[in-house]
C-alpha cells in the first residue's frame, strides 16, 4: 500500500487532483484509516489512474471519463483513441506553426513598408518555355492555401519525370490563374512546371501530367527572393510596391522560377517574374 501522498509521485499527479477524484468516486482509496482518516493505494490503481488522466486529456468531461470507466474500455480501444488524440494535436501544431509564419510575413511586410528596392526590381522580357506540369487548386493566394497544393504537385510531378528518365531542360516554373467560375481573389489554379524538350511527350510521363508551352511575357518586373515560399508576402509586396510607384501596371499573377531548392527551405531561391501590362 501507498500513502496518498506516494501514490501521487509514482502516478505523476497532485495530492489535490486524488483528493478531487476520490469525491467524484472516479478513484477511491484502497483504504481508509476509520481512526486517522489517511488514505491508502494499492500499486494495481495506477492502471485506472491512467486511464482517468489519458481521457481527460483526450477532452473528456470527468462524469464522461466515469461513464467510460464503468463500461471498461480496454487498453487497445484506449490506445486508439489517444492515436486519435495525438494526431488531431499534432495537426493543430502544425496548423498554428504555420499561422505563426504568415504572422511574422506580415511584421515583415508591416516594417519594409517605407522601403522600396529599386535597385533588386528588373524589367524583362521571359521567353516561351515548354513545360511538363501537373495541375490543382487552392482556396486562395495565400501562401498557407498555396504551399499545401504546389509542394504535391512538384513531388508527384518530379518522381513521374525521374521515372521516364527524362532530364528537366531548366528550373521549375510555377504559374497561377484564376479557377474557373470564381471571382478574383478566390480559388486559384495551381500549375507546377519543369522545362523539357521537344522531344518528351506527355505519355512519356503518364496520369494526369501535361505538356504545354507557357507564352512569352515582353515585359515583366522581377525581383529575388531568398527563403521559403511560405515567407514570400515581404518580397512580393515590395514588388508590388515598386510596381504602382513607377507607373506599370500588373497584368496577371507573378510566376515563380525555382533558381535554387535544397533540402532547407530556408536557403531556396526563387525568382518572382510579374508581368507587366504593355503602356
């Protein structure tokens, strides 16, 4: 047997929190001293102790939890639901990590407002380029509805071109545009590229993969962007920015030119080229 006090260390919880479960009958002591009142537990009430904190963690209300406990849930059915559990907190993990940097692209933004970049912006004309791509669509332009799109669609797209042994004839393009029967602003086209020859046909490369031939711009303003694409808002708002103080006007959505993309997205290079509505 364990003082109240034992049991607690072994079962990593307060003196209190037993207390609070023995006046809710969730777990009652082994024993209670009828002349002293001290509380006694036995080792083999870890187990329900266990249970009560694994369920209680999952979101259960405790007259939940005792609910469970009188039908005897078994350990697989348990470790079930806490695999559950864990997965939906690991999702919202990863769902505020990524809200926290879109937060810190807009503090970005927010300080380099007053800062134009004139001499990083060039004017020019992007020449027709043959690319094998793979197609999808995002709820919106942002970058946390983009990256969760374009980052598939490279993978599946380049595992397709390594398989046909067929060797990219430049950096990957990637190219937007409205859906279909959406307003601007809304769900966009997602086009994920890689240049190939002329010789390289779409049933080369099998699915859904297909070979088109994305036009020449005559004039496009572009600018450099080092880091992940997740943090692209700063550049491409400067960019922007540069745009409108010097007159030209945006005639559709900037293309993305993959010039460096190691393991770290924080060392990848990508060119943003905007095109430019003619004068």
């Amino acid at each position: 047997m364990f003082t109240i006090g034992d049991f607690a260390k072994h079962g990593r919880v307060s003196v209190r929190m037993l207390r609070h479960y023995d006046a809710l009958g969730l777990l009652r002591p082994a024993r209670v001293d009828p002349f002293t009142g001290y509380r006694f537990y036995a080792a083999g009430q870890l187990a329900r102790l266990n249970r009560v904190i694994a369920l209680k963690e999952l979101g259960f209300s405790l007259d939940q939890v005792a609910t469970i406990l009188d039908e005897r849930v078994g350990a697989e059915e348990l470790r079930g639901m806490l695999r559950l559990r864990q997965a939906e907190l690991e999702s919202a993990m990863a769902a505020a990590a990524a809200r926290l940097v879109q937060v810190e692209a807009r503090l970005r933004t927010i300080e380099s407002e007053g800062y134009m970049p004139a001499d990083d912006i060039v004017v020019k004309s992007l020449p027709p380029v043959r690319l094998a791509e793979l197609t999808g669509t995002a709820g919106s332009f942002d970058p946390q509805d983009i990256g969760p799109v374009i980052g598939p669609l490279y993978d599946e797209l380049c595992r397709r071109v390594e398989e046909a042994g067929v060797v990219p004839a430049g950096p990957g393009t990637a190219y937007y545009e409205d859906a279909p029967g959406t307003d601007s602003g809304t769900a966009v086209l997602v086009h994920a590229g890689l240049p190939v020859a002329a010789s390289v046909r779409a049933e080369d490369l099998g699915g859904e993969v297909r070979i088109v031939t994305l036009p020449g711009v005559e004039r496009a303003a572009t600018v450099v962007h080092r880091g992940a694409m997740d943090g692209v808002l700063p550049t491409a708002q400067a960019l922007a920015r540069w745009i409108d103080a010097h007159g030209h006007r945006s005639a559709g959505y900037a293309r993305e030119l993959t010039l460096s993309c190691p393991e770290d997205p924080d060392q990848w290079v990508t060119e943003l080229q905007e095109p430019l509505a003619t004068p």
